[in-house]
C-alpha cells in the first residue's frame, strides 16, 4: 500500500514538472516573439524616418555626393565658358578641346583650386585673384571679374562630349572640397594653397609693372632684357648732367585712368612724354601694356596687347631680385629728376645768358670799328679836297 502511494506521488510531480515547464516555455516564446516584433516594427519605422538605412535603400550621403558632383559640373563647365577669353589670349587656345585639356592641367597641378561656399556657391582661385561662380537651375553665374552668365543648355551642348576628361576633376575637386556645412576646413585648405602659391611665384604690383615693361624690351631671353634695361639706368645714373641721356631716361613709375580704368606706367624720358602704359586689371587673368608718345595717345586701343599674368610670372621669377633692383633704381631716378632737371635749366640759362653777352660784346666790337671806319673816309675825302 505503501508502496503504491509512494508511486503515484512521484506521477504525480512528474505531472506537475511537464506542466510547470510547458508553461514557462509558452510564455518565453511568445515573450520572445513580442520583443522580435517589436524590433521589427521598430525597424521599420525607423525606416520611414529615415534614422536607420536599410541596405537595399539608397544611401541619403551618396545620393547628396552625387548631387554635389553635378553641381560641380556644372560649375567647372560655367567656369570654362567665363575663362575661354582669357586662355585663348594667354595660351593661344584656338578651340574647345584645347580649353578643356588647359583648364584641366591647371586644376590638376594646383593653378587653379576651387572652394564650396554654400550648397551652389563656388570660389575658383589662381595666384591672381578669385572669381565666384553660382549654379542656379537654369544657368550658372561667374562674377568679381564682372559677370559672365551662361545657361545650362549652352554648356551642355558645348562641353558635354568632354565630361569624361571634366569628370576626374570633379572627383578630385569634391573629395578635397567640404560640403557646405562644412565651410570652414574647405576654406582653410583652400586658403592653404593660395598661400603657398602666392608665396612661392607672384608678384605685388610694382614687380608685376616693371616685369611687364621688361618683358617689352630688346632681348632674345629674359636676362638679356633685364641687361638692356640696366644698361639704361646705368647711364641714366651719371653725376655728369650732361652725360644723362635726356630722350633715354626711366623716370619712375606713375599712376593712372583711362576711361574708368586705372593703369601704372613706365616713362622713358624725362618730360614723361613717352611712356609705357600697364593695366594689371584687377583680379582677371591679363594684362594690357601699351606705348604711349605724342601723337600716340591711350584712346589707341590697337596698340595695346593683352599677355597672360601667369606667363609672365613663370618667365621672370626667377629674376625676382633683378627686378627689385630695377624697380629700385626706377624710384631713384624718380626722386632725382627735380635736380637733373632744374641743373639742366640752370646750364641752359646760363648759356644763354653767355650766348646774349657774346652777341652784345660783338655788337660793340662792330660798332666800334663803323666808327673807326667812318674817321678815316672823312680823312681820305679831306685829302681829296686838298690834292683839288
């Protein structure tokens, strides 16, 4: 009996473990199935709000980066449109593929850099000064060296079948460029390399005159013009008056305008009647020189020639302290030719003044012998009376 008892007790609790089990197993699994959906749903809606990116979904950074690069596009095709002028003049570019192939070289070797200001605003920068460039949805806007406006069919049209050489750059020009929220370390790098390449080639503005003038001079090579133009000086610095050549005297560096347009200039003389005019133009890529003498006067516009600042800063900076010297020398001749010209005064009036006492000492020297000459014809006619 007993023994019976005590069987039927451990069924019994055997019963009850299956079932205390069964339970805690139900519960854990639907426990487990609410989280899991919870997550899900989760997930989903997270979606929706574009917090988390599901990898089957466009991801909204490569789409922006995309958009980006069109902009920049966009804003290089605008940027080519604007400088066609300037390249053709300065590089003798006959013809598109030419400019795409130039304006590429120069954004690849650091010439030209480029900076995001804002979500379509664009900075292009040289050694020379800076130009904004605007992508709006119809057309793209270059301005600061005035304004140059093309509308976006033109430039397709244009310089579509060259968007596989354009392409590299925008690559290049977007991974070193910051989107516009981040303007500040763009700006920085940008002004990083400015720096650097003003510091290492460009010119202030009396240097960028005098090597103009220089370049104008005879001479085969760089240093041969630099030699003709201090073999002038050289003669120009005698303490000798009148060994200084009057018609072939540097006298300084002047200042400027011409119908609204501001110019520096060299004179070769010493009434600065004969000059060489310099329009550095501001922030644009050229400069005109032009002579200047009577009769030849600035409305001449044929004789003024526009050159490439980037030329000429390449051909002579390497001569940067030949040029230094020239520019001061030209200063000094400057603040000498109130003395060279008031001695030169001073010699000639007192030349004239000895001129005008030779001539009176003659006049008297003549009349003196009219007298004589009259005393002894009246002693010959008396002589006459007495022999009759």
């Amino acid at each position: 009996m007993k023994k019976k008892l005590y069987t039927g007790l451990i069924a019994i609790i055997g019963i009850l473990i299956l079932l205390v089990g069964g339970i805690s197993g139900f519960v854990f699994y639907n426990q487990h199935n609410d989280q899991a959906a919870v997550v899900a749903k989760n997930s989903k809606s997270s979606k929706k709000n574009g917090v988390t990116i599901s990898r089957n979904k466009k991801d909204p950074k490569k789409s922006s980066s995309k958009e980006d690069n069109k902009k920049l596009l966009w804003m290089l095709m605008g940027y080519m449109a604007y400088a066609k002028k300037n390249y053709e003049e300065s590089q003798d570019i006959s013809s598109t593929p030419e400019l795409v192939d130039a304006v590429v070289k120069d954004f690849n070797d650091g010439t030209l850099t480029a900076t995001q200001n804002s979500e379509s605003t664009y900075t292009v920068s040289n050694s020379y000064g800076d130009v904004n460039v605007t992508v709006k949805p119809s057309e793209v806007r270059v301005t600061n060296d005035g304004t140059t406006v093309t509308s976006k069919s033109e430039l397709k049209q244009t310089y579509n079948k060259y968007i596989d050489k354009i392409t590299p750059v925008v690559k290049k020009i977007g991974n070193k460029t910051n989107s516009a929220h981040k303007p500040s370390t763009s700006n920085k790098s940008s002004k990083k390399v400015n720096k650097s390449g003003k510091d290492s080639a460009a010119f202030n503005d009396e240097e960028m005159v005098v090597a103009a003038y220089v370049d104008n001079a005879d001479g085969n090579s760089p240093q041969d013009k630099i030699n003709t133009i201090k073999s002038t000086l050289e003669k120009d610095n005698n303490s000798d008056v009148d060994k200084i050549p009057t018609d072939d005297f540097l006298s300084g560096l002047y200042t400027g305008s011409y119908q609204g347009k501001s110019y520096d200039s060299i004179a070769s003389n010493l009434s600065t009647s004969h000059y060489e005019a310099v329009y550095l133009n501001g922030d644009s890529d050229q400069y005109a020189i032009q002579a200047v003498a009577p009769g030849m006067g600035l409305d001449e516009e044929s004789n003024r020639k526009s050159r490439s600042k980037k030329d000429l800063i390449n051909k002579y900076k390497s001569y940067k302290e030949d040029l230094d010297e020239i520019l001061n020398q030209l200063k000094d001749n400057k603040s000498r030719m109130s003395a060279i010209n008031n001695e030169i005064n001073k010699k000639a009036d007192d030349n004239s003044k000895s001129d005008n006492n030779d001539s009176d000492d003659s006049d008297h020297d003549s009349d003196s012998n009219n007298s004589n000459q009259d005393e002894d014809t009246n002693d010959s006619d008396e002589d006459v009376d007495v022999d009759d």
